[in-house]
C-alpha cells in the first residue's frame, strides 16, 4: 500500500494520498520505532491522530490517507506536528 498513490512529504511526516471508492477520508497513522519507548510511540501516535480529526477528516474527500512519523517527529512539539499537519492539508483536497 506505501507504494501506491501520491506521496507528500513535510518536515517530519511522510503522507500518502490514495483514492478509495468508499465516499469518505479514512486516516492512518504509522509510528515506527527508530528505538524509542512505547511510550513515545504511543505519545506520538495520539498526537497525530488528533490532529488528523482536526484538520484531515474535515475534507469531503473520498481517499485513504496513510501518515507516517519520520524520525524527527519525536523530538517536535504538538504545534510543529501541527504545522505540518495543516501544510499538507490543502493537498489532499479535491481539486475544485
């Protein structure tokens, strides 16, 4: 499936944009370990599904998308996950 479809890249994610004939966004979130805890991990992993409810799952858009922390992400703060979160956002729309 990570060979598929279009691929996004911020800072500290790898975003991967497919197309699904189910009529609404699905996300998923992929946290490798690089090492860390399982606490970190999971940290990390609720950090960004939240922020794909708030920011991804708004677009009328019918695609899997599938987020993948690189390994800088562990050492970013809520508001730069953010920031990319919302960077990548408007590229994942629908065209107009």
């Amino acid at each position: 499936m990570l060979r598929e479809g279009r691929r996004l890249r911020a800072r500290l994610l790898d975003v991967k944009l497919l197309s699904s004939p189910l009529g609404h966004l699905r996300v998923g979130v992929l946290v490798p370990k690089y090492g860390f805890t399982a606490v970190r991990r999971n940290t990390l992993k609720r950090r960004l599904r939240e922020l794909a409810r708030q920011h991804l799952l708004t677009l009328s858009n019918s695609s899997d998308v599938v987020i993948r922390a690189r390994r800088e992400a562990y050492a970013a703060s809520f508001a730069e996950l953010r920031d990319d979160v919302v960077r990548v956002a408007p590229q994942l729309a629908p065209p107009a």
